[in-house]
C-alpha cells in the first residue's frame, strides 16, 4: 500500500515472493556450476558473459565486464558486469535476468586464485560497490527503490570460508538503530540515503541524509529533513561516533545528498 507523506509518496519494494525465490534460486544454480556461465576460471567467466551480453544485446553499451581492476563500481541490474579487486584474488559479477518479469539479478562472488563462487545479494535497481582498502572485505550501498538505500557489508575470507556468522545488513540496521535515536522516538524515518563519503583503513565514514516525519498514524503533513555524519569500524560494523551535517562538512567537504 502506497502511504502518502507530504509531497512524498512512499512505496513498498515491488518484488513477490515467487519472484524472488526464482532470482535465489538462479543464484544458487550459478553458484553451483548449473548454469554455463559459473564454470571456469574468472577469465573464462568474463568471456562467457561478454558472449552472452552480444547474443541479448546489452542495454547500456560500453560494457562492464572488465579485467582491470577497480575500487568503485556502479552496478545496474539489467547490465553484466564483472568487479575485480583490486589484488586480483576476487571477482564480483552480476548476471541480468533479463527474461524475468521482475528486477531480481543475482551478484555473486567468485575466487580468482581460489576455486569456488559464493551468492552475495539480489540486485533490484541499483548500487555501488566498493572494495576495502586491502580487497578483503565489500561494501554496497544498494538502492532497491527510489528514497530508500540500504548498506551490505561482506568479510570475503569469511564469506569464503563459511564461516561469515553476521548478516550483511548487519551494518544497515545499525545505522538506522543509531539514526532513530538521534531523530527521537516521536519521529520516524521517511527517505533513508547513507553514502560513502571515505573508507581509510578500519574506518568507514557516510553521510546520512533524508526526511523524518512525526510517527502518528495516518499523518499526511510536511517531512523535515535530517543529515548525519556516521564513523564505522570495519572490525566490529559499530558506530564510533556520529557528526552533525556542519561536523560532517567540515570535516570531510561531503554533504548529505
């Protein structure tokens, strides 16, 4: 159901049930090896997928499969694309389902120097990815509909290794635990858009903007926007300290967006 908030109109991700177990499942058979493109070396996958890319025609030339490696990407999810770190060990890919009725692409993680692909996220839009300083561990800041952002954090060696115990969104959730707190319990989020403005080492710093309205049922009035400054430790995905939108522009240049 569409909620209505002063010139906002709120909408829930549309994404059914079915659509969405198909797009895991598809996930699952890259991951796998039942699909033609999962097999091989990272070099080998780069050619089957550009293969594939010409036989559908890609919607947004020039491609994004590349060999070379890259600390930032934008992905979109009706475009192939392969991400390596940085080190050359990793490979992200992102694999269109463009014959589903739905936006639901699978993003994988493949081992460049170590056999194996591991299923990271359901891509429905948009994001960017980044990798971390010494390519061991992603960060994506998805965008699966419009005023809404969502942060996904992965420790590769873990992720790698199964032995990752923490969900992605672990990060995510923090984030907007700490953000309700600063916007008091009368409010709730309206648009929620963290951004990346720096990633040094263990540190992570996001600007946080959006709008809040008062939590009352029905409410249909004017929003007020908010915009935060928030430091992470990579080590433990906690907020070490939190910035007003002046702290933030002082000191980083960054404003919230």
């Amino acid at each position: 159901m569409a909620v209505l908030i002063g010139c906002y109109l709120m909408l829930p991700p549309l994404v059914s049930r079915s659509g969405l177990l198909n797009a895991e499942s598809r996930a699952a058979d890259l991951q796998s090896g039942a699909a033609p493109d999962s097999e091989g070396t990272c070099e080998d996958v780069r050619s089957k997928m550009a293969s594939e890319e010409k036989n559908v025609g890609a919607p947004y030339p020039p491609t994004n499969i590349k060999s070379t490696p890259r600390t930032h990407t934008d992905l979109d999810w009706s475009m192939f694309a392969t991400v390596v770190a940085p080190n050359g060990a990793w490979q992200v890919e992102v694999h269109p389902a463009l014959t589903s009725d739905e936006n639901l692409t699978p993003v994988l993680l493949r081992g460049c120097q170590k056999a194996g692909s591991w299923p990271l996220f359901i891509l429905q839009r948009d994001a960017d990815m980044y990798w971390g300083p010494d390519s061991s561990s992603l960060l994506v800041v998805n965008e699966p509909f419009s005023g809404t952002n969502q942060l996904l954090f992965f420790n590769i060696q873990a992720l790698s290794e199964g032995k990752q115990t923490q969900a992605p969104d672990k990060l995510d959730k923090t984030v907007q635990q700490v953000l309700l707190q600063r916007l008091g319990e009368k409010n709730q989020i309206g648009f929620y858009l963290p951004t990346l403005v720096s990633w040094k080492k263990d540190k992570l710093l996001f600007a946080v903007g959006g709008n809040m309205f008062p939590r009352k049922i029905g409410y249909n009035g004017p929003t007020t926007e908010y915009c935060y400054g928030f430091m992470i430790d990579t080590k433990t995905l906690q907020v070490q300290d939190v910035l007003s939108a002046e702290q933030l522009k002082t000191a980083s240049g960054a404003e919230c967006p």
